[in-house]
C-alpha cells in the first residue's frame, strides 16, 4: 500500500500586520479615525513531512493555534493524508475546549495533500468551480464620523460596491445603540441598491433580546433582504429560539457560524432552527470537516454558506453545489485591509479583488495555490513555536 508523507514537526508564527485608518479604543474593537492606524494579528502554520513537503495556512485564529499544543503528539509521526484519522483524533483530544485548532491541522495537510498529489483542493475534492460569485461584508459600523457611520455612508458604499461588480452586499451593523437605528440604516440601503444585488443583515448576536431581533426582521422582511444571520444574544446557540424567529419573521436565518462542527450543525437544522446552514473551515474541523457539513446539508436540502474569506474557503465552495455565495470579509470605503498582505503569486483578498463578473477565482496551483511571502512573515513575527 502506498504510504503519504510522515508528519515530522509544526512551527506556528504569530506575525502582525497594520490596518490603515483604523485605531483601538481600549482592549475593543477598532474604529475608524482618519490617518489612525491599529494592528490584526494573524497565525502561520507550517506543517512539516519527512519528503520535504511542507504544508502552509495562514489565518486569523490565534486561540485556535494555541491549542495546537493539545494537537502536536497526536498529529507528528503520523501519515499526512490520512485525514480523516486524524480528524476524529484531534476532534476528540480536543472535545474538552472546543475542537480548537483542529480545523488548522486539517487545512495544512489539505495542502500538502495538494502538493503531494500535484493537484489544488478543489480539484482533489471532485470540485468544477474556477469563479465564486461573491458579496462584500462590511466591518462594523463607525461611531465616529466619516467612514461607516451614518445610514447614507452604508447606502453609499453599498453602491461603490455594485458599481465595482459586486452582486451582494452583507451589512454588519454598528456593535452597539439602539435598534432603531439599525433599522432605518437597512431600509436606507434597500432603497439604494434593493433589487439591484442582493443584501445580507449579520447583527454578529449583538440584539439584547428576542424581541428586539423580532422587529428588525420585520424590517428585512419589508426590504426583502437575502439572509438574517446570527440576530440576538442567545450567541446563536438557541436551535428552539430560532425556530421561533422564524415563525415571526420571513427573511431566511442564516445562523451556526457559532456552534463548531458536523453534530451540532445537524442537530439545529434538524431542530428547524436554521434556514441556511454555515461553515467555516477555520471552526469546524477544516476542509474535511466543511465538506462533511456541506454534504449534510445537500442531505437535507439545505444551502450552505462558508465563512469568511481564504485560498482554504475558495477551495471548498468550488466543490458545493449547494453554496450561494463567497464572502468578502471584511471591508471598509476607507479603511483596511483586513487580510495580511502576505501573498506573493497575484492572490489577495480585498475589497478591489472582485472581476467584473461579480466574482472571485479559485487558486490552480497545488494545494492551497498560495505562496507566502515569509520575509513579511518573519520581519513582523511576534511570537512563535515550533513542535518536533
Ligand atoms: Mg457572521
């Protein structure tokens, strides 16, 4: 039988890269100030095999790349394609904090995979898409002004965005005030760009109550909005709650981008809890583990949408059929980027990456099809570890 490379260490570097126009209040979350700036912090994992393959995942998940201590014996001395073993192992050695870190593990050896085989993901998983069509996801919106900061700022950048080829627009709103803010800001964009591209609401759970994500979506419900995602404070656990909500409110919920894994995900669609289904590679144990709640969801007849935006996530909606739409997370009329400018072969992901066919392309080169720029990676690194 033929034996895959053998898994002989892992190295994760912390490196920071700096976000224009942004600047932190306190410990919370940036907001825009003209000429300001802040910092996003964002992991590289090596995975390395003893033929010399490596694989490389560059990612936002600081605490998910912490538990990769928890990971490092079971995953070191193993066989680097037998992923789905060392799903269900990590999975497990994990099930005590949440299943961090194992979605990082899968997706570097998705990539070595692709290099082993001389083949990109999509490819290996019996994918056909090479263009995703794609929506731009805003940051939060600004307290102070300029930036996104007003009803018309939104409705504006909802524009610049269909002009630039966008077919979709998903707002997330400001983190906190009152409803009825929320609520006249997407009235506005509808009546801008409504009927033009189609238009997602993400309250990211912020609403205080069910009532409260209740009168909103009346509001959706009256704009004919595409998706409700994650509306109220149950932190988009409550499969019984949204049941509910969706009795009093028409808008489809997207909702467990807060639940992580295959079981969970099933248990809320079966409880009729969701109308779309989310998954997210980073989560929910991968690229394997994204294909499993995919296929769950084709099982049910359920759409189902990825989270956020990478080569990894690129990879794994080219191989859904039962999957809308690419985000583009996250982005700002003056301020970003939001995504390391770690890229060497043409890719990136920024609010100018969309064609003119209102789409994104997914990489053709083996594995992932990203290189990284390591001297960035190692010039900006703030910490690190490697595993042997
Ligand atoms: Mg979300």
């Amino acid at each position: 039988m033929t034996k895959g490379p053998v898994i002989t260490g892992i190295d994760v570097h912390e490196f920071k890269f700096e976000v224009r126009n942004m600047e932190r209040t306190g410990r919370g979350a940036a907001q825009y100030v003209a000429g300001g700036k802040s910092h996003i912090t964002n992991v590289a994992l090596v995975v390395h095999t003893d033929v010399g393959i490596t694989g490389e995942y560059i990612n936002s998940r600081i605490t998910d790349a912490d538990a990769i201590r928890l990971l490092a014996d079971i995953v070191i001395g193993q066989d680097a394609l037998e992923r789905e073993y060392l799903y269900a192992e990590t999975k497990r050695a994990t099930q005590q904090v949440g299943r961090l870190g194992v979605g990082l593990i899968d997706i570097a050896l998705w990539d070595i995979a692709g290099k082993f085989h001389g083949a990109p993901i999509f490819q290996l998983l019996g994918g056909h898409r090479r263009r995703l069509p794609t929506y731009a996801s805003t940051w939060n919106g600004d307290e102070s002004p300029g930036g996104l900061s007003t009803a018309k700022d939104y409705a504006d950048f909802a524009e610049q965005c269909l002009d630039m080829g966008y077919p979709a627009y998903k707002i997330h709103p400001w983190r906190n005030g009152p409803v009825q803010r929320d609520i006249e800001m997407a009235l506005e964009v509808a009546k801008r760009v409504g009927g033009k591209m189609d238009l997602m609401w993400d309250a990211a759970c912020k609403y205080e109550t069910l009532a409260d994500a209740v009168k909103v979506g009346h509001a959706l419900d009256e704009a004919g909005y595409y998706w409700y995602e994650d509306p109220y404070k149950d932190t988009g656990m409550s499969a019984f709650g949204h049941k509910k909500l969706r009795q009093l409110v028409k808008t489809p919920l997207l909702m467990t981008e807060f639940v992580r894994m295959l079981e969970p995900h099933v248990d809320f669609a079966i409880a009729e809890g969701t109308d779309f289904l989310r998954a997210d590679p980073d989560f929910d144990g991968g690229i394997t583990g994204t294909m499993k709640i995919a296929h769950a969801g084709e099982g049910l007849g359920l759409d189902v949408e990825v989270h956020a935006s990478n080569a990894a996530r690129r990879h794994a909606m080219a191989a859904m059929r039962n999957s809308n739409y690419y985000e583009m997370a996250l982005v700002h009329p003056n301020a970003g980027p939001y995504n390391p400018p770690v890229f060497l072969n043409g890719y990136s992901e920024t609010l100018e990456d969309i064609g003119s066919d209102g789409c994104v392309a997914v990489p053709e080169g083996p594995g992932l099809g990203v290189e990284h720029d390591w001297d960035f990676i190692m010039k900006n690194r703030t910490d690190g570890v490697e595993y042997r």
